[in-house]
C-alpha cells in the first residue's frame, strides 16, 4: 500500500513516527503550516517556522525516505491577532518556493471580520500565484462556517477543482459534494472521523475527489491512520485500487496541479487527462 | 568550476529556453533573480547532470544565474541565501568561489556550518572555505565525520588538515570506541596520512 498523507505537521511528530510511517508505506507527505498551541507575537515567528517547513522538515523526511511538501499560509487563528498580519506581507516570497505546493490552511476559526479579510486575501494569492488551496474548517460552528467557507470560494473566483475544504464529516460533506472542490477528511484516535466512519463515506460518495489526512500534529493524533484507513477500506470490499486512488493518486492529482511536486523515485501514475503527461514536473 | 563547463553541462536539461532567458533577463534586470532562482528546480530538473558528475541540474542553473549579475554580487547572494529553501542556499554556497564577492560570504558558510542539514555543511566545505579561520575550519571537517559527510567534499584537506585537527579527530575516534562505535573509514585514513606525515623528520632536521 503506497500512502501519500496530504495533510500533516510533521514538524511536530519525532523520528520515531518517520520510521513508523515509511515502514506502513507513507512515501510522500504535504505539511500545511498552521499553528503551533503556543500563539506566535511577531512575524520572525512565522519566517522561521516556514523556513523550516521548506528547508529542515524535508532534509529530516528524506532521512527516512519520506517526500515532504509544504503549504504556507496565515491560518486562521492567528489571523486575528494584528501582530500577525504582516505575514501576509511575507507570503509571495513562499508561494514560490519549490517545495510549496498550495497555499494553506486557510479559512475560518472563529469567523471574524478578520478572519474574512485574510482568507479572502489568500484565495487570492492562490490565484496570482497559480497554486492550489487547502481550507481548513472551523472546529466549532462547523456547518454554518463550512457554508460561509463555499460562498467565499465561489466568490473568490478561484477553480473549485484547485480547494480541497477539509476536516469534513459526515454533516458538512454533503454540503461541499457538488461543489466541484476536493473533499477532506481527517482521521482521528477520537474526535473527527474514524477509519470505519470514513469507510462509509467513501462507500456512500465514491472515492473521487476524496482526500484522508491523519492531520497529525502536536495534540492526540496518530500518523498510522491513513494506513488503517487503507485496511478498513479493504476489509469492506474496497479493492487495492480503490485503496491506492484514495491514498496515493487522489492526492498527487490534487497537488500536482501545482506543477511542483517531486516525487522522482515514485511510482508515477498521475497523468493530466488532456495532454497523457504526468502532471508532475521538475524531476528527472 | 566555471561558467562555461556550467552552460555546457546543462545543454540537456528539459527547458534550456527557459534557462536562456533567465540568465539574459537576470543580467539586464537583476531584480528578476529572485523569481527565477526559486523556479530553477522546476524548469531545469534536479537529477545529477550526466557530463557534470557532482553537479544537479538546479544546482548548475543556479550558480549560472549568480554569474550572470552584472554586479552586487555579495548583497543578492546574501539575499538569496537568506530567504532560500534548503536547495537555493546550497546553490548559493556552491556559487561563492566563482562570485566576485571577497570575503563577504563567509557570514553565510557559518550559517551553514551550524545547520544539521548535511547536504548545506557539504557545500560550505568546497574551494569558497578557504576563507574560514583554523579554527572554524576544523570545527566544521569534525562536523563532517561526525554527522556523516564524506570527506571528499572538503576542498584542501590533506594541505590544510594539521595537527590541531589530527588531535580533535583521534579525540572522536577515542570517544567512540569508548561507546564500541567506529569512526568513518575516510576520517581514519586521514588520521593515517596525518600520522605519517608527522612521524617524518622535519626537512631541517633531516
């Protein structure tokens, strides 16, 4: 089973969980830049965590084999702190990064005027910068924001086939379904979804566009969960096919429209519909 | 290395236009490095370039597109360091010899120096480290074995490697029998070649 993890923060796991993952067959993953549990005050805060993101997160991933990719962004939370604000000032200089494959999380906390404001500024630096977005759903309040979340991307301008809104459940995936955007979900030991609820879902809503993330970080979270996903898919009638869409193609194809993602060693079976080219460049 | 062997090497690479026009537009309008020295990975490939063994085909771009300002050197090298993913400073590392640029890089050696990201400790260790002091100069070959970088990255080894440095090695190597690890073969062939080297008369007592 080849997993690409399309959303964690490995910046927060150990070694340990890179040796675990590569030996479960994690190849590749995208980490979003987020918040860290401690609120950051000043915009070095921010350039050296992204720093890192692009410079020590994939020196310490290659060690264990594993691709690492970044998404960079102001999230949410810290979106309405003013300290903060000027790190979308920084931004621009990320976004063209090679290991930058989208700009993210975006989206709301708290959905707060600035929290408008900042979201709203990302799309469109998706759009200058001709990178996907990943949006993140508020944790609370969560159908209303998810709604919320849709109306500025439809109004952003950005192709909803370039947002994957993550975080879903089984209440908000019905609202992004026909939307044309990706579809996120993050498998948790507790809170979010499960490997047998995801199961579901995916025999409820087929497996396109379907993104699972374990979005393991600094809290109770575990690395594994793609890969038990991947099993529970298996032991429902899932084939291995099926299986390798949701965790490995499903995410190179989304990614992929960044034109960025690396994955020379890799078993490339992402290939761009219109022209029979893998969609992925700079390799050799 | 030179520019030229640079440009000739990298005649292959996918998108030679792209690079073209890079480097003609980097020595009219300068400011437009930036741009390009972050999208070299993409548009030029990242594998070892076949004519050029040691060399990828972003790193070979990259340090073109340095050689192709027409001046500031140090402060755009500087710049791009600073603000670079981890395969733009090594290109800037890997720059500095071919750079007008005196000492001023030296500021970024030691940045790289203290990294634990072995392919950045490589590059600074090229001809460039000639510039570093003795002592940070040892310090830095220590790093090397310690961390696992091979030795022939280092530029001037054996002409530069003195008895200092032959102490702080036999030190390490001592340390990490005490623990029943062993040292990297290049590390105690060097400790050979510098034992030897000071088992010999020297020439005025001859």
């Amino acid at each position: 089973m080849r997993i690409f993890d399309p959303h964690i923060h490995m910046t927060s796991r150990t070694t340990d969980d890179y040796e675990r993952m590569a030996a479960a067959g994690v190849r590749a993953v995208v980490e979003p830049a987020f918040w860290l549990g401690q609120p950051r005050t000043s915009v070095g805060s921010f350039t050296d965590y992204f720093d890192s993101l692009i410079g020590w997160e994939p020196f310490r991933a290659g060690q264990f084999g594993v691709r690492h990719h970044a998404t960079v962004a102001l999230n949410p939370k810290e979106a309405n702190d003013p300290r903060c604000r000027a790190v979308l000032d920084v931004l621009p200089r990320y976004l063209e990064k090679d290991g930058v494959v989208a700009v993210g999380e975006i989206g709301y906390d708290s959905m707060t005027p600035e929290e408008d404001e900042v979201f709203a500024a990302q799309l469109a630096l998706a759009v200058a910068h001709d990178l996907p977005a990943l949006v993140h759903t508020p944790h609370r309040d969560k159908a209303r924001g998810v709604e919320r979340t849709l109306a500025v991307v439809a109004e952003s301008g950005i192709d909803p086939g370039r947002v994957v809104v993550d975080h879903l459940n089984e209440v908000t995936v019905k609202l992004v379904r026909d939307t044309g955007c990706w579809l996120g979900f993050s498998i948790y030991p507790d809170t979010k979804m499960s490997p047998p609820r995801m199961v579901e879902l995916l025999r409820a809503y087929g497996t396109e566009r379907m993104l699972v993330n374990s979005a393991a970080d600094w809290g109770r979270s575990d690395p594994l969960l793609t890969r038990e996903t991947g099993e529970a898919m298996l032991l429902a009638g899932f084939t291995a096919d099926d299986v390798d869409r949701v965790l490995w193609r499903n995410p190179v194809e989304f990614y992929g429209q960044s034109g960025r993602l690396d994955l020379r060693d890799e078993d490339l079976a992402a290939v761009d519909p219109h022209t029979g080219n893998s969609i992925l460049r700079g390799g050799s | 290395m030179t520019p030229d062997r640079l440009r000739e090497a990298l005649r292959g690479v996918p998108d030679p236009d792209w690079l073209a026009t890079a480097l003609r537009r980097v020595a009219a309008e300068p400011a437009t490095i930036t741009g390009a020295f972050a999208a070299a990975g993409r548009r030029c490939g990242r594998g070892e370039l076949p004519d050029l063994p040691g060399w990828t085909a972003d790193d070979a771009a990259r340090v073109l597109l340095l050689t192709a300002l027409p001046g500031e050197h140090a402060t755009i090298a500087d710049s791009l360091y600073r603000h670079g993913d981890a395969a733009e400073k090594r290109a800037v590392l890997r720059a500095l010899p071919l750079l007008p640029v005196g000492t001023a890089g030296v500021p970024l050696l030691h940045d790289a120096i203290r990294t634990n990201d072995t392919r950045l400790v490589a590059a600074a260790l090229g001809p460039y480290a000639r510039h570093l002091d003795p002592p940070a100069w040892r310090q830095a070959v220590l790093k090397c074995v310690f961390v696992g970088v091979p030795l022939a990255v280092v530029a001037d080894l054996d002409a530069r490697a003195d008895p200092e440095l032959a102490g702080m090695l036999a030190a390490l190597g001592a340390e990490r029998a005490a623990a029943g690890r062993s040292m990297p073969a290049d590390a105690t062939d060097l400790l050979d070649r510098l034992a030897a080297r000071a088992g010999q008369p020297h020439p005025r007592e001859a």
